[in-house]
C-alpha cells in the first residue's frame, strides 16, 4: 500500500509537471487579434450623435476660412484631444494650416492690333493670380492645343515663355471619329470642363505664358454665369497661395479669334502669328487661413510606413440665407474618420496597437478644388509620401444612389486597382470576411464621363502613385442642397461601411509584407 501511494504520487506530480509544461508552451503562442472586437464599437448610435452635430446649422455648412468651417475644426481637434490620441505635429497642436488666396473674379481686356476687346463681352478670365499688363508682338497658334501619342499641334513649336492661341475640339478622321481614339466617343479633348483642363496642362507642361482657348459653345456659359457672380457680389475663388506666377488662362468668343488669326476656324496648322496684343488683368485677392486637422496614432513595429485616413471637413456654406449643411458630403465621412480613430484607440489601450502608423486627416477646401489634400501632398506632406504606403479617402458614405434602389447594401470602390492589384485583391478578401457588402465598380471605369476619380481628396495621392480607395455612395436628390441633413441618412449603412474601411485598414496596417504600387504611372488630371 505505502510503495503503491509514493508511485501514485510520482505519477500525478509528473503529470502535473507536464500539464503545466504544456501550458506554459500554449501561453507563448500569440493568437491573432480579431478585429471585429473593436470594428464592432463603430456604431450607428455614435455616428448619428456625432453628424447631428457635425452638419448642424450651428456650423454654417462649413465654408473653407469661414466661421463655420473653424468650428469644425475646433469639433474635430476637440474629438481627438477626448479619445486621447495625440497630434502628429506638436503638444496641442491639431492644425495644419493651409495658406489661401481669396481672387476676386479677374476683370481683364485685350487690345489687338488698337482694337478693344472687352471683359465678359469677348473674353474672360479663368486663371491668373496678379493684375497687370503686359504686350506681346507674335502669338503662337497651336490648333486644337492637343498633344497625344496619335496627334500633337505641338510637334515642331516653341511656346515657352509665350502666348498660346488654340480652339475648342479635336480633329477627326474620315469616318467621323476622333484621331485620338479612333471612336466617336467625346475625348478628354472634347468633352467639356475636361477638355479645357486637359489643353490648360499641356501649355502649362510646354512653359507657356499665356493660353487663349477659342469656345464658341462654352464661351457664352461660363461668360453669362461669371456675369450673375458678379452681380450678386460673389466671394471669388479659392486657390493655394503661391509666390509662382500662373499661366494666365482666358477664354474668348470667335470674334477675338478671329481677330488674333482669321483663318482660325478652317485652318489648323501650327503657326506663329505676327500680331500686336495687349493684355489687361484686374484682379484683387486677400489671403485666407483655413486648416486641415490630422491626428496620429504611431506603429509599434513599423512606425516609419504610413496609412493616411482621409475625409474632407469642408461644405458650401450658406447660399442665399440658407444652410448648406452636407451631412452626407462628406459629414458622413467626416463622422466616420473620427469612429474610425476612436477603433484604432481601443485597440492600442489593450495593447493591440497597429504594426504601422496611421494619419487620420480631415482636409479642408475639398469643394474648393481638393485645396487641403493638394497642399498636403505637393506642399507639406507631414510624412514623407516615400513612406506613405496608402490612402483610403471617404466622400459620401451615407446615403444610397437612386440607380440602385432596392439594393442598399453596396458602396462605390473607385481607384482600388489603378495603381496597386494588391490593395484591390485585399480589399475584396476583407470585405468577404467581414462586412459581405457589394463592391460596385461603376465608377471606376477609366471612361466614366463623371470622372469621379479625379474629383476628390484621394487623387491628391494617387497621382504621386499612392496606392488609393474611395468609398462612395454616388449622388442623390440632395447632392450639393440645403436638404442634404443628418435626418436623411441612412445610420445602418454607414455604420457597415465605416466598419468596412476599418477592417480595411487594420489588414493593412497589420500585414507583414508592405502593399506596393505595382502599376506605377504618371498621372495628370484630365
């Protein structure tokens, strides 16, 4: 009995040791973190408070460098300060300040060869940062102002340091299509604010000093609208301020084209033309202080790669004595960053921090002309954009796009596979994973005629080849309204989809291997 009891015993204290060998083997095994134990804290309830807020008439519908617009910020820093995570800048600083020039719309006038030609009558303005006047001798015609691998008027000319004369359109071939595409699709050389934009950039990238876009058709629309700013003592127009000289930029009627080179409209041979031309610019501007709002939370094992978190802060205003307050453009994105954050936060409080670091940037100016997210980029990138591994940019996550009633559980992905086939194939396995929402691509197509991919914060990223998504819901009957209100929103799905963006985001702060950029191009706007 006393041998059979001390074996006993020597048989559970070895089985004890083992046991507790084996535990303390398991317990070095790290598990993965699930995120949706901190995805699931975004809630409809905490957005709904927050947009109530956020596009409140209190906030005066957010105008970039109004009163409105520094309650926002002053909303949004407050937000950060709460939740404890800090700024990436200094102590108590939240702001990155983002220099403006208010223009007054530019009152201008061309004398060629002593005849006048008038502001608004003949020509107007488009572009040009300083009064003054200057004469020229010789204006260089260059056609329609295209410069394509299939055709250029800009083979065999200089324009640098000059005026540049061209006309609206694009010459076709026999059949009636353009020589650029060889359809009879509009081109971004024909069609509209994206043909003007597209003939702007090449005489910029040529070094002119002046471009006179001949429009018979567009002409008098932006000349009878600039006539009603004028009139109702608009505010002008917003820009980066900049000690740089513009190109200057006018468009004309074909009566001052004409005038430059009467064979303007059945000739389109590049020429130099030897005429007299004396230009006149008014234009007055003021300087406006207007703030983007970042806060940072740093990574724990690769803190130097950077994922930026972006949605603009910015609205209309007010217009006409009525609150523009944007609760979907982009208060709903806006409301979503800050939710976002507040996720991250938890995580790090139970010590489950991102491997990489994370810049949550709320930009002004969006309506302006994507002013906050420009001068991040091209200004003063607070982090190097080397190091900047992705932006997944949030415009309009709200509400649901009519073309798709009936079918509410869908967000617009636009730009996912542009520069990267690795951020898109994430994209799409964490959506499976987790929110099991319909990615719908419409608006990715490279010809959609919205072009939506070039009209918000994110493109500010990816034309320096960071790798890009941009959730959106698409338009509806309050786009750009005093309706778009916080009662409109559809809570449900902007709870979903601001989880979605953060399961998102935690795959890729998470990783072990860095999404690259594997399509890398130039980028221009069109």
């Amino acid at each position: 009995m006393k041998n059979s009891l001390i074996i006993s015993v020597l048989a559970l204290f070895i089985l004890s040791c083992g046991s507790t060998q084996k535990n303390t083997v398991s317990s070095n095994v790290i598990k993965p973190v699930d995120p949706t134990t901190y995805g699931t804290t975004i809630t409809s309830a905490d957005l709904k408070e927050m947009l109530y807020t956020y596009a409140s008439d209190e906030f005066q519908g957010r105008e970039t460098g109004e009163a409105g617009q520094k309650m926002a910020v002053e909303y949004l820093k407050q937000k950060y300060v709460t939740m404890g995570i800090p700024s990436p800048l200094s102590g108590d600083d939240y702001f990155q300040e983002v220099p403006l020039e208010k223009q007054s719309f530019s009152n201008s006038s061309m004398t060629i060869n002593g005849k006048i030609y008038n502001n608004l009558e003949d020509l107007i303005t488009l572009s040009s940062n300083k009064s003054q006047t200057f004469t020229v001798t010789e204006v260089v015609y260059a056609g329609y102002g295209i410069d394509d691998d299939k055709y250029s008027d800009y083979k065999n000319i200089d324009v640098k340091g000059k005026v540049v004369l061209i006309k609206a359109g694009e010459p076709t071939n026999a059949d009636g299509t353009f020589v650029t595409t060889g359809t009879k699709d509009a081109t971004k050389w024909t069609n509209g604010r994206q043909a003007l934009s597209s003939k702007r950039n090449v005489a910029i990238d040529k070094g002119a000093k002046a471009l006179i876009l001949i429009d018979a058709v567009q002409f008098p629309i932006y000349s009878q609208y600039l006539s009603r700013v004028a009139q109702s003592g608009g505010n002008g127009r917003l820009s980066l301020k900049s000690d740089e000289e513009s190109m200057h930029v006018f468009m004309a009627n074909e009566n001052l084209g004409k005038a430059l080179y009467s064979d303007i409209l059945t000739n389109d041979t590049a020429k130099t033309l030897s005429t007299s031309v004396t230009v006149a610019i008014e234009n007055q501007s003021e300087e406006v202080i207007s703030e983007n709002v970042v806060a940072f939370i740093r990574g724990t094992e690769k803190p130097d790669e950077i994922i930026v978190i972006s949605a603009h802060l910015d609205h209309e205003g007010i217009k006409d004595g009525e609150v523009y307050n944007g609760a979907d453009d982009d208060g709903s994105g806006t409301v979503a960053v800050v939710e976002i954050a507040q996720a991250f936060k938890k995580a790090v409080d139970e010590g489950h921090g991102p491997k990489r670091s994370i810049l949550f940037l709320h930009v002004t100016g969006e309506e302006k002309g994507l002013l906050g997210s420009k001068y991040y980029t091209d200004n003063d990138p607070i982090f190097p954009l080397a190091n900047t591994m992705v932006n997944l940019n949030i415009d309009m996550i709200g509400r649901t796009d009519p073309k798709r009633e009936g079918d509410r559980n869908y967000v617009y992905l636009i730009g996912s596979d542009k520069l990267s086939t690795e951020l898109h194939n994430v994209s799409e396995t964490i959506n499976k994973k987790y929110s099991n929402i319909t990615l719908d691509y419409t608006y990715n197509d490279e010809n959609d005629p919205n072009r939506y991919y070039y009209r918000s914060d994110h493109y500010n990223f990816a034309k320096n080849n960071i790798p890009v998504i941009f959730y959106f819901n698409g338009t509806h009957a309050d786009y750009h309204k005093p309706s778009d209100t916080p009662d409109k929103i559809q809570y449900d799905l902007l709870e979903n989809r601001t989880r979605l963006v953060f399961y998102t985001a935690w795959e890729l702060a998470n990783r072990d291997q860095k999404i690259k950029a594997d399509k890398p191009k130039t980028t221009s706007n069109p």
